[in-house]
C-alpha cells in the first residue's frame, strides 16, 4: 500500500522536473555494510543524471575504500572524497562542499533501506511542503538483527531508552524542529546556518540541526523517508556508544546552554543522584536507607519498562532489556560526566 502510494505520487510529479540530489555518505571502516548500503542508494528509481553520491572516506584502514573504488568504476555517480580529519562532523562538510546537488542528503555507510523511492519522496516532499531541510525516522529494524539486536531496538524506541523530545522514532507525517532529525537540506541551508561544527565527534547533527532550526529554518518529518539502522551487537560496543552521545550531548550545551533539556539531563542526574547518596551513606550509615529507596526506584523503573516490553513482543526480553536500560543510561551519563570534569579541568 505505501509503495503503490509512493508510485501514484511520482506519476503525479512526472513533468516535477526532478532536482539534483548528491547524497553524502561519510564512512570510516565500513566494509561490512558499504556495499549494500551503496546499492540502496544506487537502485533508487531516480533519474541517473539527477543523482550523485560522495563517498567521504576517513582514511579507513580496512578494504573500505577498496571496495568503494571498485564500484565507483562501475558507476560514474559514485565518487570517493577524502577526510583527513577522520571525523563525521568533518565528512559531512567535505561533502555539502563538493556537491553540485540542489539537495544535499546525508546517509551513513551502514543503513537498510526497503524501497526505492526514497529519493523521489525526499524531492517532492520538499517541494510539496514547501520546506528548506527534511527530518526523517531512524528505526532501529532490520530484517538482520539479531534478538540481542531486537531488544536493543526495543528499548531505544521506549520512553525510558530515548528522549521524549526526539522525532527520530515519529510515525507522524508531520512539520518538526529539525534538531533531533534532520538530515536532508537544500544547498542555501549552509549559507544560512553555516556548516557542521569540526569540534564535534558525535551529536554534530544535532548541534548544526539546532542552528538550522535557529535561522527559522522550516523541516518536516515523514515515514516515506525512513532508513534503518543497524543496532550495536553487544554491551560493550552498545556502552561506547553512548558514551560518545553523552560525550557530544555536554559539548552541545556547553555551546548553546539556552538549549538545556530534561532529556539530556536526566541520565547523568540518575548516576550523580546514585553516587552522592552512596558516598553520604558511606559517611552517615544512618542515611543507608535513602539510597536503597533511590537505587529502588530506579530498578523499578527498568523492570516496570522491560516487563511491558516483553508482555508485547514477547517474554524472553524481560531478561536481557534491564542490562539494555542500564548500559544505555550508564554509557549516557559516563560520557556526559567525564566531559563536564574535563571541562572543569581544562581539557576540552
């Protein structure tokens, strides 16, 4: 039924006069998902002269470029641009540079994409709704995960694994800020906004989406735009990531502090409230009961979550999301806390 939607709407934009679209893909040591998230994007039924892809690699050390280089020959719509300085935030600007495209889109190198008129749906809804950038879904399902990977996705589209202010996981046709979810702009938005913050090694969507929402920039959100990605596979590789959001989380407001949010205070909150009830417990055993209330609340909290969870999609996620809820929430307020201390020391 989508599709069949999304066809009726092409045809009623056959004489739209397609635009120029280069999509960005920056990568690093992608060579599990490049390809394929390269033939999505290269199979989109958009026309061939319309359509450029840049690659921008940083200086991957595995066979990424490799196999970039071998499909460029393939196909001259693909191109690999270099970036020197490794990070994503610096990717995307080499990118948005080198584009001809009227609209630039951004998609990372390893994405699911189920149809293929992702592309036209991104030109004429910004040419229907009128609008200067496109916010779009991120889900977290794809037909290869994993039930590690499940859960994982499970627990992020929840209210207690994700911000309740994000529009990454809106099921809505809908006009949004951009800041959560923007990620396709026309070329005039970096005249406007300016480019992606290089200081920035996560979050530097969100930080360049919050400046585009600034200049009054009008987005708009819809499932005909959706990509999915693939969730982390373990704990560990789960915590880091967090970390590094937590990490880009402090340094966007420490850049725009107008911009504070529960939502992004509120993990490191649950681990400082944690560690200062411990430590005045420590020093007054008579205050021990406070902290267990506390550490009660919270692991009620998570098991309340991961019961309703798995009373939806099954029982045996009640078992592995409470670790889920924990590391997301841990890997947040780690790498949000040791930023803020080396901030304080100077460091940053």
């Amino acid at each position: 039924m989508v599709n069949d939607e999304l066809n009726m709407q092409s045809n009623d934009y056959q004489d739209f006069g397609w635009p120029m679209i280069s999509v960005v893909v920056p990568i690093r040591n992608e060579e599990r998902f490049i390809a394929q998230t390269l033939s999505y994007i290269r199979m989109q039924d958009y026309p061939q002269d319309k359509l450029e892809i840049l690659v921008v690699d940083g200086q991957s050390t595995d066979r990424t470029r490799e196999i970039v280089g071998e499909i460029a020959k393939e196909d001259s719509r693909v191109k690999i641009l270099d970036n020197p300085k490794c990070l994503s935030s610096a990717a995307r600007n080499v990118g948005a540079k080198a584009a001809r495209g009227e609209i630039v889109k951004y998609i990372d190198g390893h994405v699911y994409i189920d149809n293929d008129q992702l592309l036209k749906n991104t030109a004429i809804l910004m040419h229907e709704k009128e609008v200067e950038a496109l916010s779009r879904p991120q889900f977290l399902d794809t037909p290869e995960n994993t039930f590690f990977q499940k859960a994982v996705s499970l627990a992020r589209k929840s209210p207690l694994g994700h911000g309740l202010d994000s529009t990454i996981y809106s099921r809505k046709d809908m006009y949004v800020d951009p800041t959560s979810s923007g990620a396709t702009y026309k070329k005039a938005v970096f005249e406007k906004a300016g480019y992606f913050d290089e200081d920035f090694d996560a979050a530097e969507d969100v930080e360049f989406n919050y400046r585009v929402s600034k200049a009054d920039i009008k987005s708009f959100t819809s499932m005909k735009l959706m990509v999915y990605y693939y969730p982390r596979e373990t704990l560990k590789s789960l915590f880091n990531q967090l970390t590094r959001y937590g990490t880009g989380r402090f340094r966007f407001l420490r850049k725009h502090s107008e911009a504070i949010s529960s939502g992004a205070l509120i993990p490191p909150g649950i681990f400082i409230g944690m560690a200062f009830l411990l430590l005045l417990a420590i020093i007054a055993p008579v205050t021990k009961p406070l902290f267990s209330l506390y550490m009660g609340f919270y692991i009620l909290a998570v098991l309340i979550s991961s019961g309703v969870v798995a009373a939806n999609y099954g029982l045996p996620y009640l078992f592995v999301l409470p670790q889920i809820y924990i590391c997301i929430h841990g890997g947040l307020a780690w790498g949000f806390i040791s930023e803020a201390f080396r901030t304080l020391l100077g460091k940053r």
